[in-house]
C-alpha cells in the first residue's frame, strides 16, 4: 500500500512565487536562458545554472558545480526568498493549461514503495544518468522538481481535494507560456491524517513522470541508510518529493515522429511497401489519428492515413501492441533502418501539444522528409505496461501537467 506522507515544504514568498518558480532548465534554448537568468534575480535557475552569477564556468555534474548550486540556494534561504512550513503539509496543487485543468497532491513517496513494486514504472532508467543525479541529490541536498505520479481516483481524496479548493489558494499566478498555477496548503491534522491514511489503501502509484528522478533517489536513500546502519526509515532521505494526480486528472499526449530520409527509396516505392502491412488513404488536409492504429503520414506535402492490419496487431502484448512499438518493428526499422530510438540521428520526436502543424512545419521548413502521428497511449495501456514489469519503447508518452521547478522544496536532511 502507498506511503505518502506530508511535509514540512521549503517555498518561494507569496510576493515572489511568479519569480521563482521555473520550467526545467531543459525547456529553454542558450538565448532563453540568458534572458531568464539576466533579467530575473530571483528565478530558480539561478539555482539551477548557477554559473551566471559568477561568471565562472564550470563542468556540468562536477562538485564545484553542484556546490555553487546548494550555495545560491542556501542564498536564497538567508534572504527569505524561501519560507519553510511549521507544520507537515499536503499541498493541492492545480495547473490551468489551454482548456485543461489539473489538480493534483504534492506529497512523499517512500524509497521502499520504489524497491517493493507499491511505485509502478514502466520506463527503463540508464544507469549513468541515476548516478549523476543520486550525487546531484547528495550534494544540493533537496528535491525541487516533483516526481510526476498517478493513482486510481479515491472518493474521500477527490471530495477532500473539491472542498479544499473552495478556499482561497496561498498561490494563484500566471507564469509568460499563460499557464495558471494554484496552490493550496493542507495542515489540519484531521484532514492530513484523512489524506493519509487513503494513501495507505491504494495499492499501487504510477509514475508518469520522473523515472530518473525515482531511482536516484532510491539510490541516494540506500547509500544512507548504509552510512547509518541504525536508521529508522523515519529520515527525510527515506521519501522524496512527488506530486500525486488521480487518473482521471492527468492527460497522455502523442508523442510523434520526423525522419530525415526515406533509405533511399522514392515516394512511390515507400508508399508501396507500407502498403503490405498498412491501409492506406491519402487525405485532402492535415490529418490527425483517429483510434488505435492508425497513424497520420506527411511525406512531400501531402496526408496520409494509415491503418495497421490485423496480422500485425497482436492485442495480447502489452508492449507489442502500442502504437510506437507497430510503427517502430514495420515501418522505422525494416523500411528506413532506423533501429535504436535512442542513438539514431535520423529520428526526432515532437510531443503531442504541438499538434499536426508542428509535423508539417518540421517537414516544411526543417532538415526533415517524413512525419508519423500516432493516437495517445490509453492510462489503461500504461498500466498494464507496470503491471506486468514490461517497458515502453522511447518517447511514447507526453504527460502533462508539467510541473515548475521550485514550488515546493523537500529537504533531505532537515
């Protein structure tokens, strides 16, 4: 059963949370970025990319890096910036985004839940990567970007949750991409314990988001808890912060494909050898996928519809039968030779929120050939994925909300 517990969170003033509060530094180009950084004082990326201050440069991951990162933080402490909570708290937290609104908990998970199966995943981490954040986290000591979770609705928490919204939010700001942002803090001791304990009866959370992030905080638990053979599990180091949505409160957008070149072949032929395995129906205008495979295909200005046949479909697997797992095994890898999502040059991905015109323009205007759309993975497939251990293909999912850096800050030591 999940443990999710409240906290004692570290958070921007209400006068400064619109400065604060960032995207993660991977949402900005180099020119963004310096804009942020030169005009705004206070963002967290300041924390973030901590070299601006200086004007010193130094190698990302390294020590010196990371110590000037904890130290602009602790900065930002000594200057009231941040303010930390009196009392452990669930913080409700809602994104208000085109014409979506999410509302969510933010919240602990254990380490435990991670080793023990209670956390589902359904993405496989790189080692290197969980490494260079687990020293990361044991260096700046915090966490400052929740950990995207899902759990299947609860009747209490949605009706806690509904009544909680009606007060006034201690947050309530617009960030420039015209994203609403609320937040709500819940410190009552009634209505924590409440909370908790309907955590506790859910038998399992997904993460949505935050696979790396997960299992370095897994890893910087286990080295603790081995520096300290009489640990209690009671530690901070034992949780780590994440933010915790109802299904029916998050949205799994397509993730999409551009390729470069067509191996070679001319339209024609290309067109003749998906027709082995695809039906396909050339569209007046821009086409977006209608159900389960089927795919939309821009390829030298013209829309396609694709639909996969039955023989290639095979329901009873969970990986097999997604989508990007279909177009990867009869379309990517024997027709363009394009095997390893990964390291491949030759393949982009564009997320879903972008729409078809984002395809065509990439195609249209870019180094781009040929563009794919595929339908959005179900919550349904996603869980079955976890469930049964198995992993998703790259870039199959786009989940939002997406979530800024530096809301609620969690200490790992106080």
């Amino acid at each position: 059963m999940a443990n999710i517990i409240p906290f004692k969170g570290i958070r921007p003033s209400r006068d400064k949370v619109h400065l604060v509060a960032s995207r993660s530094v991977d949402g900005y180009n180099t020119a963004e970025l310096h804009d942020k950084l030169a005009s705004n004082p206070f963002s967290f990326l300041h924390v973030i990319s901590p070299d601006y201050s200086d004007g010193k440069k130094s190698k990302p991951g390294s020590i010196e890096r990371l110590q000037k990162a904890k130290a602009k933080y602790l900065k930002f402490v000594e200057e009231e910036v941040f303010v930390t909570d009196e009392k452990p708290t669930y913080y409700i937290y809602q994104q208000l985004k085109d014409s979506n609104v999410y509302t969510g908990i933010i919240g602990c998970s254990s380490i435990d839940d991670y080793f023990n199966g209670v956390i589902k995943i359904h993405e496989q981490t790189l080692t290197d990567r969980e490494e260079k954040l687990m020293h990361y986290l044991e260096v700046c000591d915090f966490n400052a970007e929740p950990v995207l979770f899902s759990y299947p609705n609860d009747k209490v928490i949605d009706e806690v949750t509904a009544k909680s919204i009606q007060t006034e939010p201690v947050y309530d700001f617009t960030t420039t991409d015209r994203v609403r942002h609320k937040l709500w803090l819940v410190n009552d001791a009634a209505t924590v314990s409440t909370i908790q304990e309907r955590f506790s009866k859910i038998p399992a959370v997904y993460i949505a988001d935050g696979h790396h992030r997960s299992a370095s905080s897994g890893l910087l638990g286990k080295s603790r808890r081995e520096k300290n053979p009489n640990f209690t599990g009671k530690e901070p180091y034992n949780y780590y912060l994440g933010v915790f949505f109802p299904e029916t409160q998050l949205k799994i957008f397509d993730f999409n494909r551009v390729v470069r070149d067509i191996n070679d072949l001319s339209a024609a032929d290309f067109i003749k050898k998906l027709s082995e395995k695809f039906t396909i129906e050339e569209k007046e205008e821009l086409y977006k996928p209608s159900k389960k495979h089927n795919f939309s295909m821009y390829l030298e200005g013209k829309w396609y519809s694709l639909d996969a046949k039955k023989e290639i479909i095979h329901n009873e697997e969970p990986v097999g039968s997604l989508d990007a797992s279909i177009l990867t095994e009869h379309i990517l890898s024997p027709i363009l030779n394009v095997h390893d999502l990964k390291t491949d040059k030759r393949i982009g991905f564009v997320s879903g929120i972008k729409g078809m015109k984002e395809l065509k323009h990439q195609v249209d205007k870019w180094n781009f050939k040929l563009a794919f759309g595929l339908y959005p993975v179900e919550m349904e497939q996603l869980k079955h994925i976890a469930d049964t251990n198995n992993i998703m293909p790259p870039k199959t999912t786009w989940v939002e909300p997406k979530m800024r850096s530096g809301l609620v800050i969690y200490s790992l030591s106080e």
